[in-house]
C-alpha cells in the first residue's frame, strides 16, 4: 500500500518513514508541505496519506479538503499535536479517515493505519459485490435472443477480460453506451472508476481542458486546477462516445496518450502518467471520415484494435417482443401505472417499421403509450402517424431534373427488401406489385437478396 507522508520537520519526517519503511505492507514516499503533497497526488497513486495538521502555507485541513475534492479514493490520516480535540473533530468533519495525536508510539501508529487500510479493504470489497449486482442488472437490460446479439454477447465475453482498446461501431439508439459499461462491469477494472464522455456535448473551446485537465491560471476563468477525465479515469475504464465529433487538433493529442499513456494539462509542463482502459464508440463510419480527412488515420487505426457493431433493431426482429415487454415493465413501474398490451395487429405494424431511432424510438414510444393508455390494449389506432403504413394512391413528384428510370427502380427493390428485412412477400406488398411481377423485377435487376 502506498502511503505519502506529508510532515514538514525534518526529524519527525524521518522517524516516521523509518518506522514505515521497516514494515513490508507499505511503499513510503515523504513531502515537507502540502504543495509537494500535490505534486506527487499528480505523479503516482496513493492509498494513504499521512499529514501533520501544522504545515507551512497550506495546512493540513486545507490538503485534506483538496485530497477529498480530486483524489476521493485516497484515504487520509491527519496528525494533531496533542490536546488538539478541535483540530481532530474538524478533521473528522471534513472528512478525514482518522486522526493521531502527536506524539504517538510507533503501535499506534501501526495500528492506525491498520485500521484504515482494512477499511479501504471492506469498502472495495462491498463496492466490487455492489459492481457485480449491477453488471447482472446490465446484462438483464441487455436483452437478445436473435443470433445476431448472441454474436455480440460472446464477443462481449471474450474482451471484458483485457484491456485491449475497443471501439463499438453502431447507429443511433442501439445501446452502444450499455455494451461499453457492460465490458466494464465484467472486466478486472470493476472496482475502479467508469467514466462516460459524450464528444459530441463538449464545445470545441473547451474539449482539450475537459479531456486532458487544466492547470491553475492556463487560461481565462481557469481559477484553480481542473481533473481532466482521463485523469479522474485513472485505473479505471474511460467511455468516449461520438468520438468523430472530436476536433482534429484533440485527436492528435489524444493518439499520443493511447500510443504512450501520458498527459500533459493545458498550461502544463510535466507529463502525468494514467492507466486508463479507452472504449470508443460512434454512429458514424470513421473509415469514411478518415477518407473525407475528418479523422485522423492513425489515431483510427490505433482505436480499431478490436471492433464491436450492435445490430440496429430491424436486424434483430425477433428480439422486438422481449424489448417490449421489457420496456412495459420498466415503464409501468416508473410511473405507477397499470400495465398496458400490444394488440396483435400493433405487433405486425412494428415489425413492419424501420425503426430509424432503435431501441431508444421503441422505448420512447412504449413509454409514451403507458403514460397515455395506461391499463388499456394498445390498437393500431394508438400509433403515431410516423407508424401509419402510406396506402396505394400516394403520388411521388418527379423531381425537375428527371431520374435516371433503371437505378431509380433497382433503389426502390433493395430499399422494399431492406425494410422487410429480405421478405420477399412483404416487400412486394409494400410496393403494389404481385410476387410474380417483383420476381421478374429482383431477376431483371440481378438482385438475390439484402
């Protein structure tokens, strides 16, 4: 266990890292006042600090506050001289993990700092029991029975386990962010800190301080020392969602941290070593991004070390049920109302939808319906407009240009087997023709299947 002990006499300095260093438990480092207790907090990991209230500039109060503001895992002795019962509730308050008053026999101290590190011990074994509650609560909400999310699973399975970069590839609403906490909740790093980042949320002005941290005064407004999140990510797993939405200038800076797994701060001039576990995600192609010179090559390249796509749901059709009847469950028991029921012909008009927003557009509407029609069965009726199957007698306008006929029509037929998810049947109905008549068409064009 590594401990940092910050006392600014000399003697007592030493005396304490002599009675520590002798114990094989723990790794000892020392600093001589709070500001070089920080700049070691920014190089390496601490279990335990052990500080003297009485320090030069910033006092021991002041170092536990700004300890338990950026470093919350970090547990903190504060050492008192004696008779000093204010300073020890004040501590306490603020949230200090123990106290001694000085000056005290080396028992202890032993038995102090035994005592907060089996703390530490009981509060990561009970959050390791909490992670792993959770990551079952996760893999309940990911439901699929399709074999295409049956894929997805084994492959979930066979990487949570490393710590290899995984970059998850699907559209909107799928549940990339799920799969990423769900790699998280299963692997080693389950016990440390996961971190969501949503690219697309953070202005470009302020993208490098977010990600990387700032130092005090690097810029207008910065007015004290800002935790970037790969920083607050350390040893734990960092999620970067939308990742195309970086700027190009954030990529390369980014690259250089998964290439060699150091940061600098914005206004800094020291590197801080992190070891954070990166899993990006995006709903675009970042390999037509990379051609369009909208991402950089090699900062792909070094993200597409291990690729996972989540199907969009009308690939994964025979999922639609569960879904439902989750989401049903889900919502009914959020709002305190009755549950509702699909009719059977509400089924056949969802599995007939494209379903352009996934999961996130079949939650939404399963809420919505609760919310409206709690208690009832839900009608075809029910349904938004956007649902409403378009009947013969629609009129397409032809553009003033004109169309090119035969690629228009080859379109029409991989875009009719596309929506009825390769129904051949299906796709005839939705465009009027006979089967025979859409038979000859997908043979004219050489068109098999979608």
């Amino acid at each position: 266990m590594r401990i940092l002990i910050v006392e600014d006499e000399f003697e007592q300095r030493q005396l304490i890292s002599a009675l520590l260093k002798n114990n094989t438990e723990y790794d000892v480092e020392i600093a001589s006042s709070a500001e070089k207790a920080l700049n070691a907090l920014n190089k390496h990991q601490f279990e335990i600090i052990l500080s003297d209230w009485k320090l030069p500039g910033m006092n021991g109060l002041d170092l536990l506050q700004k300890v338990k503001e950026h470093y919350p895992n970090t547990s903190f002795i504060l050492m008192t001289a004696y008779g000093s019962i204010s300073h020890a509730v004040s501590s306490m308050r603020a949230g200090a993990d123990d106290y001694l008053a000085k000056p005290f026999e080396k028992d202890q101290l032993l038995f102090t700092l035994s005592k907060v590190a089996n703390a530490r011990m009981l509060s990561e074994e009970n959050q390791s029991l909490q992670n792993q509650l959770t990551a079952r609560e996760n893999l309940k909400s990911i439901i699929g029975k399709s074999s295409a999310m049956q894929k997805l699973f084994s492959q979930i399975d066979r990487l949570a386990s490393t710590d290899v970069t995984v970059l998850i590839h699907g559209e909107s609403g799928t549940g990339k962010e799920l799969v990423a906490h769900t790699l998280f909740q299963k692997s080693e790093r389950n016990n440390n800190v996961y971190l969501a980042v949503n690219c697309s949320a953070i202005p470009e002005t302020l993208a490098e301080s977010e990600l990387f941290g700032a130092e005090k005064g690097s810029y207008t407004g910065a007015d004290q020392l800002k935790i970037g999140k790969i920083e607050a990510a350390n040893n734990g797993t960092l999620f970067l969602d939308e990742i195309a939405e970086l700027p190009l200038s954030i990529q390369a800076k980014l690259l250089r941290f998964l290439q060699e797994g150091k940061i600098m701060r914005v206004g800094g001039h020291q590197e801080i070593t992190v070891n954070v576990r990166v899993i990006a995600a995006s709903h675009q192609s970042l390999n037509n991004l990379v051609q369009q010179g909208l991402f950089r090559e090699d900062l792909y390249y070094r993200l597409n070390v291990i690729t996972l796509t989540v199907p969009p749901l009308r690939q994964r059709l025979d999922d639609l049920p569960d879904l439902i009847n989750f989401f049903i469950k889900k919502f009914s028991e959020k709002h305190r109302l009755e549950k509702i029921s699909f009719s059977k012909d509400v089924y056949e008009t969802l599995y007939e939808y494209h379903w352009p927003g996934n999961i996130r557009e079949l939650a939404n509407l399963v809420e919505r319906l609760t919310v409206m029609h709690s208690g009832e069965t839900i009608s075809k009726s029910d349904l938004p407009n956007e649902f409403s199957i378009k009947e013969e007698g629609q009129i397409i306008e032809l553009p003033e240009k004109g169309i090119h006929w035969e690629e228009y029509e080859r379109s029409i037929l991989e875009q009719s087997l596309t929506r009825c998810h390769g129904n051949k049947s299906k796709a005839a109905k939705l465009l009027g023709l006979n089967y025979k008549a859409f038979l000859y068409r997908l043979d004219k064009y050489n068109i098999d299947s979608i």
